[in-house]
C-alpha cells in the first residue's frame, strides 16, 4: 500500500521534495538493490575483519611495549592506533548491520554465518539486536511505538511538562552528552547485552526474548567469560591485547551511538502521532544524511552516512548506497549536514510539537 505523499514546503530547511512515491523510487534504484556474493565477501567481511586484527596486533604487539618503554610520551600515537582499530570494529558492526537487513547475500545462511562471526568482535548478540534494529526501523519517528531499546527515545514538550519532577531530571540525563558519550555506549554494548531480560523489564512494548536469542547471548556470554578467565590468568602477557581492544571497542560504541543519534535527531528530524505517522516520510525526512569531506570517510563508516536511502529501503547494500543516493538526490531531497554540525544536536532534546521541530532543553526553559 502506498503512503502518503510527502508535502512540498519551501520553507522547510528539507528545501523542496518532489512527490515521487516510494514505487518510483525503488524503481529508479532497482539495479542497485540486489547484493553481490563475492563483493559481500572479498569486498566487505574479509577486508574488514582483516583490518580488525591487523590493526588490532599492531595496537597490541608493537605501540603498547612501545609506550610502556618510553616513559608514555608516546601515549597519543598508541592512542591513535586504537582509534584506527575502532573505526575498523564499527565498520565490521556495519558489516553485521547489511547481514541482518540481508543486504549482504540473498543467501540468508551466508547473511546469518557473517552477522554471528561479526558479533563476536562487536558484543553484540545477533538474534536480539536483529529484533530491536527492526522495530526502530519499522517505528522510527513514531511518538506511540518508542520503546528506547531499539532507537532514541524522544517526548515531546507537552509529555516532559507532564512529567513529575524527579522524572524529568531522569530524562535529562538520558539526554545529557556524557550519557551518549560515556555511559551508554559502555553500558549498553559490554553489560546490557550480557542480560536480555534487562531489556524485556523495562520496556512496556519490548517483547520477551526467544529461546534463540537467549541461546545466542549464552553462547557469547561463555566465549567472554572463558576469554576473560585466560586473560586474569596469563595477565602479563594478555593485557596488551585486552587493553587495546576494549579500548578501540568502546571508543567504536561510541562513534556508532554518535553516527545513529546525529542522523535521527537533528532540528527538523520527523516525529508523528500513531495516526498522522508514515513510514515513507519517517525514511526520508527523519533520517540525515550526513557529508563526509573524503570519499574513504564514507567507505569506512559502511556508507551509513546515506541513512535517510537505508531507511526507505533497508536490504539495500550499504557499498550501493552512495550511488543509490546519486541516482535520486535530484527527485528527492533529503536532511543534509556536515561532521561539524553534529555536536550540535545532542543539545536537541525535546519534540516541539507547535512548531514542528526539535528544541533543546535551554530553550525550554527560556520559554517559561
């Protein structure tokens, strides 16, 4: 069934958006829909888990004795190369992320052996997280269907007033950058996802975990705790390569939580009622794109920069995107920024339902 078309408003900061309908669209994009095998593979998972242990050895075997044996001046080129390795642990997340959209092979064997092998590397459990990916896809932007787990969970100005007192200070934090920067990313992908049920109890609308994916994350949780045990128990020869993986690891948490909340959460971003909601204008108005400055930029964050296209179409492949997006930003204009307007948007807070956009809570509170 189609949706709604999406209205023409010169004065939106989404500039003009011509009313070709989600048919025509995927039409125009058809050819570039249909995933490659050997490009999944030797494109994709083998170069980029690759680039995981080589940059993981070279983190570990040569510039941590290397710090350790210049008194630390040589911190910030360690501390590079575990921010290199982190670039390497989100893009093979992106990797997991085009399998359990089955982007990656029609093959959903292929697509489920790849996304497992990914999320080993990622702490993430596949089954789960395929589940809560896909209700932030088919809900997103929708006020009545958050459930926080699987997107960023907004209220609106009239939800937050009604709120008690110590309830807004909770929604505050949550809000906070050191939140998005700091505590979530460490907490939700090293202890919430060791503990399914967490995410089950306080959500109202979560379902309960399957017997799979409670399998899946046992599973997982063993390897960890087996892994864990060798390391406490060979620790000086362990703790180089422990150290620098939990260090790229949680600093890749953290640019994927920056990545997914800049790219839903900007000032103009599409917030409706159950039933004003439309999944079309939820892809392409509630989803940024966001201009990288170097083409091997957008290569390294799995092209995810084109998420407004992701959302229209989620199984797209993700090294198709960026021609997908070529191929229709002339019929279709879609929220554009820069990496240098993204810190910007973590003051963006609150939906304001009057003037149809996103304000912060400064503004808010100038307001009463």
């Amino acid at each position: 069934m189609l949706q709604k078309p999406i209205e023409i408003d010169e004065h939106s900061p989404l500039h003009s958006i011509s009313k070709i309908n989600r048919n025509a669209a995927l039409r125009a994009i058809g050819d570039l829909i249909q995933p490659s095998v050997p490009r999944a593979i030797f494109g994709e998972f083998l170069p980029t888990i690759s680039l995981v242990l080589i940059t993981w050895i070279l983190c570990a075997k040569w510039l941590y004795p290397f710090v350790l044996g210049t008194n630390g001046w040589a911190i910030p080129i360690y501390m590079a190369g575990c921010g290199l390795l982190a670039v390497w642990i989100l893009r093979l997340f992106l990797v997991q992320h085009d399998a359990e959209h089955q982007a990656l092979s029609e093959s959903r064997t292929l697509n489920f052996v790849i996304g497992h092998i990914c999320s080993v590397f990622q702490f993430t459990p596949f089954l789960s997280w395929h589940r809560h990916h896909w209700h932030h896809h088919m809900t997103s932007g929708n006020l009545e269907s958050q459930d926080g787990l699987g997107g960023i969970y907004t209220l609106t100005v009239s939800q937050f007033q009604a709120l008690a007192g110590w309830q807004q200070k909770v929604y505050r934090i949550s809000r906070s950058r050191w939140w998005f920067l700091i505590l979530r990313p460490t907490g939700l992908f090293l202890f919430l996802q060791r503990f399914p049920l967490i995410r089950f109890l306080f959500s109202s609308i979560a379902q309960k975990p399957t017997r799979a994916e409670l399998i899946n994350i046992l599973v997982l949780d063993v390897i960890y705790v087996a892994i864990g045990c060798l390391s406490i128990n060979h620790w000086s020869m362990a703790d180089p390569w422990v150290i620098s993986y939990l260090i790229g690891a949680i600093a890749a948490a953290t640019l994927g939580i920056i990545l997914f909340y800049t790219q839903h959460q900007f000032q103009s971003t599409y917030y409706e009622h159950n039933e004003q909601w439309s999944f079309d204008d939820s892809a392409l108005r509630g989803s940024m794109t966001l201009r990288m400055p170097f083409a091997i930029m957008e290569w390294a964050i799995g092209y995810i920069n084109f998420h407004a296209l992701h959302h229209l179409k989620a199984n797209i492949p993700m090294y198709n995107l960026q021609q997908c997006h070529a191929r229709l930003g002339i019929g279709i204009a879609m929220p554009e920024c820069k990496p240098g307007d993204l810190w910007n948007t973590f003051d963006l807070a609150l939906r304001d339902e009057t003037q149809h956009r996103m304000i912060g809570f400064a503004e808010f509170d100038a307001s009463k």
